[in-house]
C-alpha cells in the first residue's frame, strides 16, 4: 500500500517491497487469469508501425510453461555436464 505524501520523491523514499519468502509470480499474475479468464487479453505487443499481438491469459500460461521447461532442461543438462565434467578430471589425477 501507498502511502500519503505530497512527492514521488517521498514515496519512492518509503516504498518497500513486501514479497513473501515463497512467491511464484507466474502463478500469481498468469496463472490465476488463465484459469477464471483464459480468453481475457494479457499482453498487447505492439509495432512503432501499428501492427499489435494481443496474447491471452492461456496464451501467456502455455508461453510460460514452455519457457520454464526449456530453462529446467538447460540447467539439467548444464549440471549433466558439469557433473561430467568434474567426474572426467578426477579420473585423470
């Protein structure tokens, strides 16, 4: 919440986030849309020239998705390699 001020520069000053320890923002700006609303328009990306794409709450999910399954299979094959990496020096020692 906001506080009264009279300036920006004063409630810039005061703001502090409050994020709780355990928070999935995905869940919490996409998810919970996707599932009440998932035709509703989430996100408009739009051209200097005027050309628009308008993306839906489901959309903007299944986006989502696919680009946490495609970061959690590189960090599986990042820590594979690693891990072969490290079992490939101790070898040669």
């Amino acid at each position: 919440m906001l506080i009264k001020a009279n300036t920006y520069a004063e409630v810039y000053a005061a703001h502090q986030w409050r994020v709780p320890e355990r928070f999935n923002m995905g869940v919490d700006v996409c998810d919970k849309h996707a599932v009440a609303t998932p035709d509703k328009t989430a996100l408009i990306v739009a051209t200097p020239d005027g050309d628009a794409t308008h993306y839906s709450f489901a959309a903007m999910q299944l986006l989502s998705n696919k680009l946490a399954n495609l970061l959690r299979a590189k960090a599986s094959n990042a820590a594979i390699a690693s891990a072969s990496c490290c079992r490939s020096r101790s070898r040669r020692r």
